[in-house]
C-alpha cells in the first residue's frame, strides 16, 4: 500500500539526492523506524528508483516502513527534506565553480520545496554546508528554525570518537564540540569539552594514561580536520558516518527530542556574529533549531570562531559577486 492510500501519514522523510549519502542516510533511517515514510528524489530519476527498490527488498527485516522513489509533489506533506544533492568537483574545475554549481542546485530545491507549500523542515546537508543553508534561508525568507545545515555534527562525532580512544572510554560519554564551518576553519571547542563532568584538562591528568597531552590535543584535532580527506583519498567520498549524523539530526526532529547538536544556524548576534550560517550547539526539536545555545568560549576559541566566520562569508561574498 502506498503512503497515499494510507491517510493521515506523518513523519514522512524526503531526501533529495539519491547518491553516496542520500543512500547511506536512508539505509540507515529505515534500520532506526524513527521513519513513517521514507521518499527518495534525484534528477536521476532512474537512481533514485533503484535505491528505493534496493532498500524496499530488506523491508521484511526492520521496523515497517514504506520507502519508494518520489518527485518534488512529495514536499507537499513531507515533515522533513534533507538536502543531500550536488554535483563533485569535475578535472579541471575550481572551488569557486564548485560552489556556484552546488549554490545554484540548493537554490533551486528550496524554491521548488516553497512553491509546494511544504509545511518541512528542511536540514542542508550538501557541500559547502554552511554556505548553502545561508542561501536557502535567503531565497526563501523563512525563519532560521525552518532550514539548518548538519554543519559540524559529523567533526564533532569524529572529535568524540577520537577523544574516546585516546582516553579508553566510550565515545557516548564522551561531551565534545567542533564549532564553526563544516571545513578547514572549523574550531575544537575545549573549553565546551567533558568527561564525567570534568574539562578534557582536568580528566588528562587524573587519567594519566597518556603522556604528553598537548602534543596529544595536537594531534587530535589535526586528525578531525584531516578526515574527510584521507577517506575521500581512500575511497572517493564519505558517506556511512554522515548518514548516522543525519539519522540523528531528523530523529531529534521527528521526536521532538530537544537535543542539542552542533548544527548550522543562521547567527543572529550570537558570538557576536551576525549574517553567517555556522556551527555551534542548538537544541533541535520538532520545530527545527529551538535555540542556540551560547556557551562560554576562551578568547582563543572565540576569536578561532570570528575567523572562520569571515571564511565562511568571504565565500558567499564571492559567490554573489
Ligand atoms: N555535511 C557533511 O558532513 C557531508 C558529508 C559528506 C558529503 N557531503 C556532501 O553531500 C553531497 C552529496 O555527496 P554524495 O557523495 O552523495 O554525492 P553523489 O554525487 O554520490 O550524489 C549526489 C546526487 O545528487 C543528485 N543531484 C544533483 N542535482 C540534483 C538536483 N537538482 N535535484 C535532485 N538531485 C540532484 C545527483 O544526481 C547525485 O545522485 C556533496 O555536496 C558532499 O560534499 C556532506
């Protein structure tokens, strides 16, 4: 039966952009149930139909869930669309290509999406993520809450995971944030940094399992900004980790749960920063971003944060000229 036959269907998930993290996103929603419906769109038409039927033949073992390709009249009852489509660098091509061409598709999707009515949320999670959740607020004028980006939420796990190995700890207690652009600018927030209560410094030395921390801190850091590259090197995109990320992202949305994530929100004097989208702790709930969270930062991590800012809107300066 189709979602259409059933009336009254709600947690109803669009994911438009079919590829790499479209697909790992929706495999990974339909194993959680936290999904009434789950519609996947791609200018491919074809490969968004032969990732649904794929995902629809393993229906018997999860929580039931209807999964089927769709098309932008999907929008018109979605309760989420997540914004995985664009194109990748092609040989040859700039940076600056890049970001017009991907600007230019998420521009188009949320025009699509207001056109329909949509009553969605809608979570950006295409490249550069920062940059085009602030150009879909823009084209459509909606509040700050409607549209945010998944933004650092991916570094921040990856902070947390490797923060957890380093102490022999589970990375679920592992309290850590990564703050600013989704990119080379991002901010290892420490000073927002816990274990059982206690700041990273504070844990390391009555820990003392390692021996020279800073060098330690370092490292750590380095490994979270380097990591997208070395899996990219490896084997060609990301997509597994950032599919879980977003599960998380439209979970917090879908249940209402309050949680608080380090999402890309528009900056409305927060951080004394204004007219960027960028990462920092928001509590996500059923009407988007509820509210951002200004935590007390060092000087350094604030001013590391001011900068990354200036990247980001440097970025869409160039884009708008
Ligand atoms: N935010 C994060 O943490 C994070 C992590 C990994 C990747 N990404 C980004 O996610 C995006 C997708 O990555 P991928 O590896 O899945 O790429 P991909 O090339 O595998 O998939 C992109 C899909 O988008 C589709 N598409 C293009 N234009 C479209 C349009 N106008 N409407 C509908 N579909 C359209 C393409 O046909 C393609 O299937 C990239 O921008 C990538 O940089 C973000």
């Amino acid at each position: 039966m189709s979602d259409i036959e059933r009336p009254g269907i709600s947690r109803k998930v669009v994911i438009v952009g079919s590829g790499d993290v479209g697909a790992s996103f929706a495999y990974a929603l339909l194993q959680s149930g936290s999904a009434e419906c789950i519609v996947l769109v791609d200018s491919r038409k074809e490969l968004a139909e032969g990732q649904a039927l794929d995902l629809a033949h393993g229906l018997p073992f999860v929580p039931t869930t209807i999964v089927r390709a769709g098309s932008p009249d999907d929008y018109d009852d979605a309760t989420v669309v997540v914004i995985t489509a664009g194109s990748r660098q092609k040989p040859g091509e700039s940076r600056l290509d890049l970001l017009k061409r991907n600007a230019s598709i998420a521009g188009q999707i949320v025009e699509v999406i207001k056109a329909h009515e949509s009553p969605a949320i809608v979570v950006v999670a295409s490249n550069p993520v920062d940059v085009l959740t602030f150009i879909a607020l823009k084209q459509t004028g909606w509040p700050r809450n409607r549209i945010f980006g998944s933004g650092t939420v991916l570094d921040s796990a990856r902070f947390r995971h490797l923060l957890s190995q380093h102490c022999g700890v589970d990375a679920r207690n592992v309290h850590a944030y990564i703050l600013g652009e989704h990119g080379d600018s991002e901010v290892a927030a420490w000073s927002m940094t816990n274990l059982a209560g206690m700041a990273m410094d504070d844990y390391c030395p009555a820990c003392r399992k390692c021996g020279d921390w800073s060098k330690e801190r370092n490292r750590i850091v380095q490994e979270v900004r380097d990591s997208a590259y070395h899996i990219i090197e490896a084997k060609g995109s990301t997509c597994y980790a950032i599919g879980l990320a977003l599960v998380r992202i439209v979970e917090a949305v879908l249940r209402n749960e309050h949680s608080i994530m380090t999402v890309s929100t528009l900056l409305e004097g927060e951080y004394g920063l204004k007219d960027v989208c960028l990462s920092v702790p928001c509590i996500v709930s059923k009407s988007g971003v509820e509210r951002v969270i200004e935590g007390k930062l060092s000087d350094e991590e604030l001013q590391a944060l001011k900068d990354s800012a200036s990247i980001i809107k440097e970025s869409s300066r160039l884009l708008s000229a």
